[in-house]
C-alpha cells in the first residue's frame, strides 16, 4: 500500500515502507472532531481549541504529503506553515489570549496585536520546519518530537485531553520507527511539528515548547549555517555497523564527529538531550508558576 524507500544506514539498505505517519493524521483528526462535538472543551466566542488543532493537524499532514510526493524545495515549503498560523491567530484573537511571553531571568514582554500577526506565524513557521529538519535515522523524528509531546501534556492541565489519541498513535508509530520496520514520512513529520506548535500556542506553553526544542533549533542553526556560508551539506558515513562523520554541519554530525555510534546509540543519545531540555523546561515553568 505505501512506497517504500531504503534505509540508507542498514546493510544492504532494505527497502522500509514510507509516509506511514498519515496514520498519525487519521487517528488524530477525528478524535478531536468527537471532542469538539461533544463539547469536552467548550467552545468560546465561536472558536474551538480541539477543532482548531485539527486544522492545524490535517494542514500539517498535507503540507508533509505534498513533498513526499513531489519532494518540495526548501525556499517553498519552509513558508508554507504561515498558512497553518491562520487558525491559531483567529483562536488567539477570539479568546483575546494572552499576547505577553514570560522569559526566564528577561521578565514579561508584551507584544500587543503583533502578537496575533507577527509571532504566532513566526513560531509555526520557525517550530514547524525545525522538527522537520532533525531526521534521517531510525526513531530519531518520532521518538524525540514523543517526548516533547509528554512534556507538554503534563504542563496543560486540562487541554491535556486533546493528546490523549495523538500521543497514544504517535508512540505505537515511533516503536516501529526505532525498531527499523518503518518510516513516518514527511507526513508524520509535518503533522507532529504542527502538532506541537498549534497545541503549544492553544495551551499558552510556548516558552516551554521553545526550550524543548532548543537541540532542534541548534540542529537547524548548523545545518543552514554551513548551507548559507559554504553550500556544504551535513551527512554521515556508514561502514555497515557505525556512522562517523568528519564535519559538524548538523545535531547528527555533532554527536558522530570522529566518533563513530551505532544508528541506535545516535538515537538515544540525542533523545537523552531532548529529554533533559524538556525537563528543564518543565521545572522552569514549575517555578515561574509558583512564583
């Protein structure tokens, strides 16, 4: 049923199906369409949180479909999440949510309307193609966007009951994924990274969404960093057991520079840092909450 493409750092390079993270959008929609239905979170001022997420999810998954198909260049996809923006800022808008970001040891800055028009787009944008960006191995784009996604469940009270099915799919998808039996797609990759920015803004939990994915934005740094200054693109060699790399153009490269890891231990160690900025996250707004 679904196109199968190699898996560049396994011997012999088996064939792997791919864009199976369309799963992810066919269990997640509808299950946010039930809770808008029944009113699980109320409806104010004529806009739904559940349904708006579900907008933001299926764009997400589209957006992810079309360049699996017809493999998107970087300059047209990496605009194509302010599209997605247009539903959170009619959300943040309606509800008039708080326009005002609080920043740890910075204080409060209140951004007023710009706010709506100006930082929400940016955040999809900026949140939605770095999660995109950090892939390639085996668990790697499930896995790390799973924990991220546990982290803000447990800091949103009672939004939380919007990831209930969302999160349950995502981690049946990413077991599968780190065991090598398949591949999310850009569909899964979209859709998650959509996933996250939308619920984070719905849930007002942006700061501590930018923390999680602080090793994504370092990914993101390096990789258009090097692109921009010397048209060199990151990538690892495979000797049928370990990758290496001789270069550090990305988070991949970083870990494997002239330290040659299994794809597995590669994995784990980079979704040890995703865990460790999550919690730190988390404490962070333990502590401003408390304060």
């Amino acid at each position: 049923m679904f196109p199968k493409a190699p898996d560049q750092h396994k011997p012999h390079k088996p064939l792997v199906p791919n864009g199976l993270g369309v799963f992810y959008v066919l269990f997640s929609v509808p299950y946010l369409f039930f809770l808008y239905f029944f009113d699980v979170i109320k409806t104010t001022s004529g806009v739904s949180k559940p349904l708006t997420l579900a907008v933001c999810i299926l764009f997400g998954g589209f957006m992810g479909l079309l360049d699996d198909w017809i493999d998107l260049k970087w300059r047209y996809k990496a605009f194509l999440p302010l599209i997605a923006s247009i539903p959170l800022v009619a959300l943040a808008s309606r509800l008039a949510l708080r326009t005002s970001i609080s920043i740890p040891m910075l204080g409060t800055i209140s951004f007023g309307n710009y706010y709506y028009f100006l930082i929400i787009p940016i955040l999809v944008t900026v949140f939605t193609n770095t999660v995109n960006q950090l892939g390639g191995l085996n668990g790697l784009e499930t896995v790390c966007p799973a924990i991220i996604m546990v982290g803000l469940t447990v800091l949103s009270g009672s939004n939380s009951v919007m990831l209930i099915v969302p999160l349950a799919v995502w981690l049946i998808l990413a077991f599968f994924n780190f065991t090598g039996r398949i591949f999310v797609g850009n569909t899964g990759s979209f859709s998650i990274g959509m996933t996250l920015t939308a619920f984070a803004i719905i849930s007002d939990l942006k700061i501590d969404l930018t923390i999680s994915l602080l090793p994504y934005l370092i990914n993101s740094a390096l990789i258009l960093l090097t692109f921009f200054f010397s048209r060199a693109r990151a990538n690892v060699s495979f000797d049928g057991k370990k990758l290496s790399s001789n270069h550090r153009r990305s988070l991949v490269t970083l870990v494997t520079y002239h330290h040659p890891l299994t794809e597995r231990q590669v994995v784990l160690i980079i979704s040890s840092i995703v865990a460790a900025s999550t919690i730190i996250a988390g404490l962070i707004q333990v502590l401003l909450t408390s304060g």
